[in-house]
C-alpha cells in the first residue's frame, strides 16, 4: 500500500507533468524502549593516584583531563588528586620554550627531547595549542610534528587548548606540571603558543627560558624592544642549515648586540644567543648545556628557589582571580543586573566605569558608600 502524495506548494496551480515533485507523509519516529541511560561514572580517584605514582602514562593522561575539566562535578576529585600528589612535585626541571609562528619550536623539541631521552631522561611535553575565538575549538597538531618523541616510551607529550588564556599558556598548565612531576618525569617542557611580544605568562611557571627565533622574520627589530627577549634566559635563532645558515648567524650577532641595551636583573647571567637547527639536529646539544649551565648557575646563587617560590604565589593569584570570577559572574544579583547594563553601555547612555561600579555593588564587593560623590 502506497503512501498518499501530494504536490509541493510551489507548484503552480494546474501544473504539467514536468512538475513531478511529490511530498509523502512521515513516519512518526517510536519513543525508544529500554532502561534510562546510566549516569556517568565516578572517577576513581585512588586508581589515578597510585597510576601515576606508578609512571603510568594512561593514568596521566587520564588524569591531566579531570585536572583539565569545567565540569562542577570534577572540582572535588581534581582537588582530591592534585593535593594527594603534591608532596611528590618539584624535582623535574621545569622548561618554558616560546617563539613566533613559524619558529620551529614543535620540531625543536622533537630533536632536543629525543636527545634527551637517549641519555635516560624522562620528558613530559606540555604543548599547548591556539583556541578559535569563533568555534573555541582546536586542532591541537603539534604532536603530530613530534614523531621520533611520541615513539620514546620514556616521553609523553600532552597538546592542550590555549582555551581563550592570555599569555600562550593553556588553563592548568601548572597543575599539569605538578602532575606530570609526580609521574616522575625529571624535565618538563612546556611549548607555548607561540603569538609573539605578549606570551610573557609561562615565564612566572618555569625555572628556565627558552626563545626560539628564526632568521628573516623581523626578529632583528623586536630585539631592541622591552618584552619577551627581556625576560629569556637563553635566546637559539633555529633553522641554521642549508643557505640559511649566513642568515642566521647574521641574526645571531645582532641580537648579541641588541641585548647590551637591556637592563639585565640578574648581573651575573648574561643571555646565550645561540644558533641551532632541529632538522640536522645541530647546536641543539649546545643549547641544551646552557639549559643546564643555567640552572646550576640559578641552584648557586638562591635564583631557583625563588624563581619556585614566586612560581607558587602566582598560581595562588591565578586561582584567586579566576574563583572570584567565576563567584562573581554566578551571582543572581548580577546576572539580571548585568544584562540592563549591558544594554545601557551599548546605548551609550552610561559609561562602562560606572556600570562596572554598579554590578560589583551588586556583587557586595565594594560599598556603596564609596562611589563618587
């Protein structure tokens, strides 16, 4: 038995048999059968701790996505684990490796933390990659550049979301180092975003720093400038191989000179600028050892220490800030209020001082009684 037809509302009245279209009624769709879905279930938190006490990288992994998670479901059980593993943080050195798009720092690190795995460390690569503004998704491919790395079983590598953060650094970059350390991995990486001048964040989460540069680029300019080169450690122009090398090496002496200008914190350390290539591997080795000149250098003259200490305060900012926030932003008194401003600001009919003022007001965050008279 045929279905019932009839003609498109487009079709003109009295239409020929060159109009064919025909619309044939649906089948409504059975409600589904069976049992409710099943709730999530509870992350083992024990498991994940004793896994990655153990090395386990799975359970690392694992873990890193629950520390990672916005979910108010996983706020307790993050804290859980994270305390449960912070007396086994602190002895990994801690890396920061930044630089333009286009730098090389994927392929850097692929050559350096597979040198450094054939000596027999562990490495941990936290790489951490651009978030959409539009989609808030991301491709998260840098591992993808890593292949001789991803291959060591003494390596894990981990490609987060930048997540809309400042800085060039992922939302729990520092949660995941101290996981990371717990593991017992004795070098973590942290490959930022790589978005220029501004990426300055990483710098108050590691004990080294690293800026990788390449020749051509522009780079010779924003040498002279206050930023991201003020506060490296060790400066590598990459991609010193084939032609290119003349070019580096000419890029190489002028940020030497370049760095005559700044005012250096520490007297007693005085910047590296090296050459390398990640390709041929070459000066890679090199860079490296000034790595560690570095932190020998930082373990004598108390610099480590308090380089660690300041590293701790600012995470407790970080959360506060963001834990004010969130509070603020889930308040019942704000969330109407802010709305009617909002429209207000756009208007033009108040200023964005003064409704600011009015919602941490409403917040109870400031007294009425101290706005302007």
């Amino acid at each position: 038995m045929h279905a019932e037809s009839t003609p498109p509302d487009w079709i003109p009245e009295g239409g020929g048999p060159e109009f064919a279209t025909r619309m044939v009624g649906g089948v409504p769709r059975p409600s589904p059968a069976g049992p409710a879905p099943a709730p999530p279930r509870a992350v083992d938190v024990p498991a994940l701790i004793d896994g990655i006490k153990a090395g386990d990288r799975v359970a690392l992994a694992r873990g890193i996505t629950l520390i990672e998670s916005r979910a108010q479901v996983h706020r307790a059980a993050a804290e859980r684990l994270l305390n449960a593993l912070m007396p086994l943080s602190g002895n990994a050195w801690r890396v920061g490796i930044t630089g333009a798009p286009g730098a090389g720092k994927s392929t850097f690190i692929d050559t350096l933390g597979s040198s450094l795995c054939d000596s027999g460390r562990r490495v941990a690569v936290l790489s951490v990659d651009p978030s959409s503004p539009i989609s808030h998704g991301s491709i998260l491919g840098d591992k993808t550049r890593m292949e001789n790395l991803s291959r060591r079983p003494s390596a894990f590598i981990r490609p987060s979301p930048s997540g809309g953060e400042v800085g060039g650094v992922a939302r729990r970059t520092r949660e995941t180092i101290t996981l990371c350390e717990a593991a017992g991995f004795e070098i973590v990486l942290v490959e930022t975003v790589g978005v220029g001048q501004s990426e300055v964040l990483v710098r108050e989460m590691v004990d080294c720093f690293l800026l990788l540069m390449i020749a051509g680029a522009g780079d010779e300019l924003q040498g002279i400038k206050k930023g991201i080169v003020e506060l490296a450690d060790i400066l590598a122009v990459n991609k010193a191989d084939g032609e290119n090398r003349i070019r580096v090496e000419s890029t190489r002496l002028e940020f030497e000179r370049a760095l005559h200008y700044f005012s250096i914190s520490d007297e007693a350390w005085h910047p590296p600028v090296l050459a390398c290539s990640s390709l041929s591997s070459e000066g890679v080795r090199e860079v490296w050892a000034e790595v560690e000149r570095f932190v020998r250098h930082a373990n004598a003259t108390g610099q480590f220490i308090e380089r660690r200490h300041s590293q701790s305060l600012a995470w407790l900012s970080a959360l506060l800030e963001q834990g004010l926030h969130e509070a603020f932003a889930a308040k019942r008194e704000v969330i109407a209020l802010r709305r009617e401003l909002e429209l207000e600001v756009v208007t033009g009919n108040v200023s964005a001082p003064y409704a600011a003022r009015r919602l941490l007001e409403a917040a109870g965050l400031i007294m009425e009684n101290n706005k302007p008279q």
